[in-house]
C-alpha cells in the first residue's frame, strides 16, 4: 500500500498480523534460514507434522529418462498442497522443477528459488506470457495448478474453479506429457462461506486468500492422500478438441484419480 498503509487502523494491523500468523511464520523462516529449495519444502512438511500417502509413485517418470514434464493439480488447501507436492517431486527429480506461482511466495526465501512468480493483476502483468515461456522452453519440470485459486465448495462439492489452458497450449509446444496429480484435502467451512459471500456480492480483491495461512494452521498434524496419475502424452491434446476443453478434460481426469488407484488410470481419449 506504500504510503497509504499508515491509513490503515492499528486494530486492523493487529488483527491481520494475528490472521496471518505473523509471529509464528516469522519464527519458521528464521529457524529455517540456512535452508533452500527441496530441503526447505520438507523441513516445512515436518513443521505442519504433515502424513503423507503416495499413491501412484511409480507413475511418477525417472528422473534420469531426458524428458521434461508438466507436473498439473488440483489445489484444494492453497498451501499445504503446493509445499507437500513440492516436497514430493521435488526429492523424487533432486530438485529440478519450478513452480509457476503468485507472486507474493517470492517473499519466502526458501521457496523463492523453486519459483516462477506471476501476477497477473500489477504491474508484472504484460511480462507473463515471456515469463511461461521462459519456463517451459528452461530445463525444469514445471508443476502447476491450473486453477489458479484454491478450490471453492460449490452446490456441497469441493472443486477447483474453471482450468485454464496455459498447461496444455505450453506442452505441446514444448512437447511435454503431462503429469495427472490429485491431492485430497479440504479448508475449513468458514473459508468457503467467506469465498461464496464475497463472489455474491461482486467483491474482486480475493478475501479468502488473507485466510489462508489461518487454514494452513487448522490442518497441522493431519493426513492427506495424494494420487499420482500416468503420464498423459503431449500428442493427445490434438485438434479435435479447443486446449480450453482438453485442461477440463484432465482436470476430470485429476478428480477421478483417486477411483482409478487400483484398477490404473487411462489418459484421455479424444
């Protein structure tokens, strides 16, 4: 807010600095200062005291096979999700993977290396398209979540918003199969009222997101199940189908990951 933000009200300061955890983050990122990258993603999957069950890690492509990946999720926790999946593809590929994330995550130091950072609203909005560019045609696998937001809960489910097409238009050209991940997790009930309340009133700032550190604190010591699906190949996204339409398409697949565990997921058939 620059010059503005002494405006704002002292009890309002005080009660976002509490929202947000301020103090207990702050403690985190000092004792965790010296970490980066993967090993900083992990020493906060121990610090939330995070269970993880993997399913589907051999669909997870070696490290060493010389081909790049789009690594694509569902996001339903706004923070957890992106620090396990981090955590996760990020040991299994010696940290070789960026993000393509807000850009605010840039502030965490430890996280900063492993990013992509956009945002498509300020002034860094006309560099984003070079910025993806940039990223695919690197030497990274990219991990993405194609909604953008976390999700919200819609007629009683639990969902991702709309996918965009980014992923697909981007894989094909840079010829990289993609990576079907599902995460199982939900935010407290109060988030997704707040979320619904101020889509119906027409509120564009993005309320909920101020909550989401506050969420990430409710699901300390919890578990979450994360299915990872087989590799979709890039020429499956051909014409018959808008890349709009094909990012629904393996978002369905996304969301039926979870079912087909056992009996071994298809890729998408046009």
């Amino acid at each position: 807010m620059g010059n503005k933000a002494r405006l704002v009200p002292r009890p309002l300061v005080k009660w976002l600095k509490h929202i947000v955890h301020q103090d207990e983050v702050n403690a985190f990122l000092w004792e965790s200062r010296a970490l980066v990258g993967v090993d900083w993603l992990e020493a906060c999957v121990r610090y939330l005291d995070l269970t993880l069950n993997v399913q589907g890690m051999e669909n997870l492509p070696a490290k060493d096979d010389g081909k790049l990946y789009t690594l694509v999720s569902n996001h339903p926790l706004g923070g957890i999700d992106g620090v396990a999946l981090g955590a996760i593809v990020g040991r299994h590929y010696e940290g070789n993977f960026r993000y393509l994330v807000n850009d605010l995550l840039m502030n965490l130091p430890g996280l900063a290396p492993l990013c992509i950072p956009i945002n498509k609203t300020g002034n860094q909005s006309r560099a984003f398209p070079a910025m993806v560019e940039a990223g695919f045609k690197g030497q990274q696998h990219m991990m993405m979540f194609p909604a953008g937001l976390c999700s919200r809960k819609t007629k009683g489910e639990i969902r991702d918003l709309q996918w965009t097409k980014t992923f697909v238009v981007k894989s094909v050209e840079t010829q990289r199969d993609v990576v079907p991940i599902h995460f199982d997790g939900q935010n407290s009930n109060f988030f997704y009222r707040l979320a619904n309340i101020c889509k119906r009133l027409g509120v564009k700032f993005n309320v909920a997101m101020l909550f989401l550190v506050d969420e990430m604190y409710k699901n300390r010591h919890k578990t979450f199940n994360v299915t990872i699906g087989k590799p979709i190949p890039w020429q499956t996204f051909d014409k018959s189908r808008t890349p709009l339409q094909w990012a629904q398409i393996v978002q369905d697949v996304v969301y039926q990951l979870p079912n087909n565990a056992n009996a071994g997921n298809q890729p998408p058939k046009p």
